[in-house]
C-alpha cells in the first residue's frame, strides 16, 4: 500500500512538467470593428488560427466584409506576412486555418 501511494504522488508530480498543447502567445487584433484572437499552432510550416470573437457583435457598426476576408486580414495583421489562400480552410467552429509566407 506504501508503494502505491508513493507511486501515485510521483505520476501526479510529474504532470506539472507536461508541456501544454499550446505556449505561443494569442494576438488580439481589430479588423473592421471586431475582435480576432490570432495564435501560432505551427512553426514548420508556419501555421495560424484565427477566431472571431461573437460576443461583441455591434449590429449598428461598420458593415463587415464576409468572415473569409476578416480571418485573412486579421492573419496578416497580427503576423505581418502573407496569407497562403490555397492554404487556409475554415473549420465548422469558425475557427480560420492557415500558412503564411514572410518574405
């Protein structure tokens, strides 16, 4: 029974040292009146997400391009490079996909 409980509070200490799914930082940027949440997923190739944030819709606000052209810009702009188009797909989430090229 010692054993046990030894072996138990050594597997719960080491799961502090597991490294998280995700450590980049989340960019918040602004593309025409909304909020995008921009995070690295992927250094090789360089890969992106971006997510729209719904709860700050403004109906009475600028009229807003279609989620495609936001997702694009609100890449871009947070990362300073060039969306790859034939790259990006959007997941049934909302969530937007993509590589980008810095050149």
């Amino acid at each position: 029974m010692k054993r046990l409980a030894i072996s138990a509070a050594l597997l719960l200490a080491g799961c502090n040292a597991l490294p998280t799914a995700n450590e980049q930082p989340t960019k918040t940027v602004q593309v025409m009146g909304r909020q995008w949440a921009v995070v690295q997923i992927s250094e090789e190739p360089a890969t992106w997400k971006a997510v729209r944030d719904n709860n700050d819709l403004n109906p009475f606000g600028r009229p807003a391009a279609t989620r495609t052209a936001q997702g694009i810009r609100a890449i871009e702009a947070a990362t300073g490079c060039k969306v790859v188009r034939s790259t990006m797909y959007q997941t049934d989430t909302g969530a937007f996909y993509s590589q980008v090229a810095c050149n």
